[in-house]
C-alpha cells in the first residue's frame, strides 16, 4: 500500500480529503462512513422526520395539522381515547382476525401453489407465471375488478352462485358484516398468496434432493417425507413469510377502502382505516396519528420477530 | 446380505443412451467398485440399483429377488451419499433412526440399535448434537451410522469421501474397508477416483460413456488392461502411449522409439508392418546404459519418488482424437513420463538413455483401442 500522504500529493490536489488515503486501513472506517451519510441523511428526513412527527401530533389536541403554525400543548387525550374507545379494541379484533384467516389461509394455499408447481411437468414456467400474476396486478385496480365482480346486483360472483343453485338470493357482499368480512378476506387472499408461493416455492428448491433421496432409500413414504422432510426444512421460510403477511395485511389499506371503506358497521374497519377514518374523514389528526403510533409499535414488535426468526433460520 | 444383479440394464433419457448392455454379477460381501471418468454412467447405475432412477430395460436383483420394479424403501439398501445428505433438523441420534422410524420399529428397538452403530463408529458423544455441529468426517460417519443401523443387504455409496480434505480421505478409506470386511454386507461403491478403486475394492467396474470397459480386480487391471482407455485410466500417474510399426528384427518384432530399436511382445511378430499402439507404465521405464535417449523436460521430486517428462519423439506422438483417450483432460501426447524411486539427481535438460522392459509393453490396436494379440 502506498502512502499517499506525502507533501507533494497534498499540495498538487489539495483540500483535506486528498490528504487522506482511505484505502489505508487506519482510514477505511472514514470513508465507509462518508459513503452511507448521504442514505443515513435521507433516511433521516423521509422516514424519521415523519415518525417523530406523527408521535408528536398524536400527542397534541389537532384538527388538521399544519406545520410551524404554532404547536399545541402536548396532551395525553388522545391516548386516553385511544385505550378507552370501543372503536379502537374493534379495530384490533378485526385486524386480528384478518390476519389469522389471511395469513392461515395464504400460507395453506401459497404452500400447496408451491409445492405443485415445483413439480416437474409439461408447462410449468407457465404455471408458475399463472400462481404468480394476481401478486402483479396492481392492487387497486385488482380490487375494483373483484368489486365488481362481488357486486350483489350485479356481480359475476353472485350470479355463478345463483346458477349454479349454492343460494337462493343474492349475498349481500356490501351490507351484511359477515360476507363483506368474508369478502375482504378472499380479496387479500387472493392479493396475498402468489408472494407466499414464490417465496415457498424458493425454499423448497432449497432443499437437497439428495435429503429426498436419503429418506426414500430409507423407506420413507410421500406423506413422512413431507412431515420429516419437508416441513421441517420449510419452518424458517414459512416464518419468514407468514410474518411478511402478516405486516401486510396490518397495515394494507387500498384493499379493503375500495370494496368496503371499512364497513358495514365496522365490521371491516381495521387499524389501518380506523387512522383513515380518523384523519381524514372526521379530521381528527390527533387521533389518526395516535392509531398510527399504536400500529407502528405492533409493526416494530412484529418486525423485531421477523428478523430473529431470519438470524436464526442460517442452519 | 446378497448378491446383486444387473442383467442387460438400459437407461435412456429420450434418445440419449446413458447405459446400455450393462451386465454385473455381485458375489455376497464383495466391495465392488464402479469407477469412472463423470459422466459415464457410474452414479445413474447405482442409483437405479437403489431404486431413486427408473431403468429402461433389464432386470435388477438382489439377493436373487427382482427388484427392478420395486421402490427404494423396499429394497432393502442402503445408500451413503456424496455430501451426506443427513436430516439438519434432526440430532446425529435421529438422523441414525430415521430409517428404522420408517420400519416401524419400538423406540426402545430404535435406541438399543442407534447406541450400537454409535459406538462402532465412535460417535456417542455426539448423538445428541445436530449435524451442522459436526465436523466433516464425523457427518460422514453419521451417513454410515445411517447406513449400517438397518443392517440392510447392500450398501451403496455414491462418492463418500469427495467431500472430505486428503488425509481424511485416506483414513476414512481404510475405516470403511475394515468396517466392510467386518459387517461382510455386500458394497457398491462409486467414484472418479481410481486410486480409491485400487485400495478398496475386491472387484473393479470400469465405466466409460455408458458401458462396462473391464471388470476385475486390481491386479488383473493394472496388469491386464482390456484396452487402451482402461489402461490409461487406471494407475497414477497414466500409462503412458506411443505409436510406431511394428517390425521384424533379428531377435523377434521391434518397432522404432524416436531413432532406436525396441525389442517388442513375441506376439507382436503377427503384426508386422501395422501401426500399433504401445503402451507402458511410467513405473516400469527404466533409467539404463543404452537405449532410446531422451532429454528431461521436467523434473518433479515428490520426496520418495520422481516424475520425469520428457517429449514423445515426433514420430511416436499419438493422434490423441483418435483413440479412446480423446477426452482425457490431463493426457497430453506429446509428453511420457518415467516414475523414479532412487537417490539419483535429476536435471531439467538432461539426457537418459531408457530401456522398455519387454514383458511390460502393452500393444493396442489403433482401430479398435482393445488390447491386440
């Protein structure tokens, strides 16, 4: 390594940092740091700025918050009334709800998706396109096609239930709290499994054929090698997965303000709408924000999750 | 324990015939070796012995029951794979129990059976570990814990010792041969390596493109090569080849090795006048007095013995193409090499006069690459 810091190399280029040889070990820290204070920097402003703000107005009395306008006290009331209101623990019920019937669901049919097409059969790359593409329409336009579909007087789903003689009338998909949960579900399902597939689908190319081998050779039938083999190969993706889906449908928003604005009755109304509803329909931006805070701290908590399951998943 | 069969075993992927006529008759307890250059055909026959390859055509036996049609886990093996291939989920105890689990057998069976393999190969203090927390040779162990806990009637490894650095190789080589010799279950084992072949096995199957290239023990092999791709495969290093006419001499056929005489086989005299290709041992080329002279393009000390190059005369050089030696990488036909073991110092540039030991010159027949005569 050559010293670069010599007189005549510091006069020719000047300035202070032409002075300095980062390739020298002693430096090497230096520029690392120099070479990510533009993405900490950026990171600062578009995503910390905005946290702290939102905690900060979630803890003040707003109605629309303006910026530098002279900031309210700060207060605990809308904490108070995020723990006292009912609307909130419904919020949650439901959240959690759809997370357990969207991510059980997903999991069960991404896994099945998967595993059918890591088969070996005529038109496989044309499967696996096919398992894939409701994870390539764009959400909102996805989900006015199945709000359409779902229409009670219209819908295409209705009518198939109709001819086909599963119902008598059509189902209210709009108005009854039961089917438009159930509705909101099949949407983000169907929305949600293809990025199961592909990431299942991953991990089981992952795992050696000669470990099949091994346990055919050893007797094992289809259904124990998918037990002993497998499943338990697939347990760190799977975790992996079902905590991405589960982020996502806590905080999916387009989805269900599309085919239900959260209704009928709250019956579709999670955190996500509950901070919508909050913030721009009865512009009560404190409480928004402190439904907000309350989400993003879930999220951290899940988030934490994911990324000890994903250390500890390196066999 | 059994004897195992392959009776006119076929094997293609579409129109790619990957092995055919394969015929091989395995004694109960013997080490067979199947041995190859990759791609022959060595590890799709073995596994189409275990039952993981469907075959093409003929029938598979062991212990004289067909099993050509039966599944893996009825045939009653058990297979050593390349890279192990254990469960990483499960401890060494599991891994080794797996496939008595799959027999349904008692746990307290299970246990008794594991703690004994364990013990043979000097692994109980590691049965409750899992195998990422294994060294290399002791994964390899568990492999064969896995292996011998069945008590199957064959046991087939598929290149087992690839995965482990060259010392280890070397001691796990000879713990599986006096484990073998112990257990006397019937062995079919596969590798590129030939010096594995050599030290291991009671009987050798050279594989080449897909057939049987000889079968037979190590002896018959290094001495009696059936054909040129045989001879040169077996041995390190290689036999080495020259071409040249055979001609009568005084004594009985010679042929010219650059511009001097070699006295040659007395069978080679039903061949005056053709090409032939010859062939002899580095080892058994000697340093002499007299004889074809030729100067050391390099000098390689291994400590005990010596490897000299030095160049084929032009004459000599073989159309390497044209024979079955044609996609042999480290081949080169314009070098011979001369394998010394003497305190003698050797020099880069030197000149030797060599002998050809008459009994130790093999004779080919170019068109076809078998042996001649």
């Amino acid at each position: 390594m050559t010293d670069t810091t010599t007189p005549h190399r510091g006069r020719s280029s000047g300035g202070l940092f032409a002075t300095i040889d980062f390739s020298a070990p002693r430096h090497r820290a230096k520029f690392g740091y120099l070479l990510l204070a533009p993405a900490v920097l950026l990171m600062a402003v578009i995503i910390v700025y905005p946290i702290l703000l939102s905690v900060s107005i979630s803890m003040q009395d707003v109605r629309i918050a303006r910026i530098g306008d002279g900031a309210e006290p700060w207060t605990l009331e809308n904490y108070q009334w995020l723990f006292g209101s009912g609307e909130t623990w419904h919020a949650l019920w439901v959240t959690f709800k759809l997370v357990a019937v969207v991510g059980g669901l997903s999991v069960i049919i991404g896994f099945a998706t998967a595993m059918l097409v890591n088969q070996k059969f005529r038109g496989r790359a044309a499967a696996r396109l096919f398992v894939a593409l409701p994870w390539a329409v764009p959400e909102v336009v996805a989900t006015v096609i199945w709000a359409w579909m779902l229409d009670s007087s219209f819908g295409l789903v209705n009518w198939l239930l109709m001819r086909s003689g599963m119902v008598s009338e059509p189902i209210a998909f709009g108005s009854d709290p039961n089917a438009a949960f159930a509705a909101v579900c099949f949407v983000m399902i169907w929305k949600g499994y293809p990025l199961m597939s592909i990431m299942l689908l991953a991990g089981l190319q992952s795992i050696p054929e000669e470990q099949y081998q091994a346990a055919k050779v050893d007797g094992a039938g289809v259904w124990q090698r998918f037990w002993y083999i497998t499943l338990p190969n697939m347990l760190p993706v799977v975790g992996v997965t079902l905590v991405m889906t589960t982020l996502w449908v806590f905080r999916d928003f387009a989805i269900i303000h599309v085919l239900t604005q959260g209704g009928p009755l709250g019956a579709t109304t999670t955190l996500s709408i509950l901070t919508y509803e909050q913030s721009f329909e009865f512009f009560r931006m404190g409480q928004g924000a402190a439904v907000g805070v309350l989400t993003m701290v879930l999220c951290a908590v899940i988030s934490r999750a994911l990324v000890g399951r994903m250390a500890k998943s390196v066999h | 324990m059994a004897t195992v069969q392959f009776d006119q075993i076929k094997k293609s992927y579409g129109a790619v015939e990957a092995i055919r006529d394969f015929n091989l008759d395995i004694a109960d307890g013997e080490f067979c070796v199947f041995v190859g250059p990759s791609g022959c055909g060595k590890s799709t026959a073995l596994k189409m012995l275990a039952g993981l390859e469907a075959t093409t055509g003929g029938t598979i036996s062991i212990g004289g029951r067909d099993v050509t049609e039966l599944g893996p886990g009825k045939r009653d093996i058990a297979m050593v794979f390349q890279n192990y291939a254990l469960y990483p989920h499960m401890s060494v105890r599991k891994n080794i129990g797996f496939g008595l689990k799959m027999q349904g057998m008692a746990a307290r069976d299970i246990n008794t059976r594991v703690e004994e393999a364990a013990r043979v190969l000097e692994l109980t203090p590691y049965l409750d570990r899992k195998p990422r927390a294994l060294s290399g040779g002791q994964r390899q162990r568990v492999a064969l814990g896995r292996a011998i806990v069945r008590e199957p009637k064959a046991f087939l490894m598929d290149e087992p010792l690839s995965n482990l650095d060259a010392k280890l190789r070397v001691q796990t080589r000879s713990e599986i041969v006096k484990l073998q010799k112990r257990l006397g279950v019937t062995t079919i084992y596969v590798t590129h390596d030939q010096t594995e072949a050599l030290t291991m096995a009671d009987k050798i199957v050279v594989m080449k493109g897909g057939e049987i290239q000889q079968v037979g023990s190590a002896e018959d092999l290094f001495h009696t090569p059936n054909n040129i791709f045989v001879a040169g495969f077996i041995g390190s290093p290689g036999m080495n080849f020259f071409h040249g006419t055979v001609a009568t001499g005084a004594d009985g056929p010679v042929t010219r090795f650059g511009e001097t005489k070699i006295a040659l086989p007395a069978k080679c005299a039903a061949m005056a006048g053709r090409d032939m290709i010859f062939g002899i041992r580095p080892e058994h080329l000697r340093v002499a007095e007299s004889g074809p002279s030729v100067g050391l393009t390099l000098v390689e000390n291994l400590g005990t013995e010596k490897i000299l190059h030095f160049h084929t005369p032009g004459q000599n050089m073989l159309e390497l193409d044209r024979t079955a030696l044609a996609n042999d990488e480290e081949r080169d036909a314009q070098s011979m090499l001369i394998r010394v073991i003497d305190d003698r110092r050797y020099r880069d540039g030197e000149t030797l006069n060599l002998s050809f030991p008459v009994d130790k010159i093999h004779v080919f027949d170019p068109d076809t690459n078998e042996v001649a005569g």
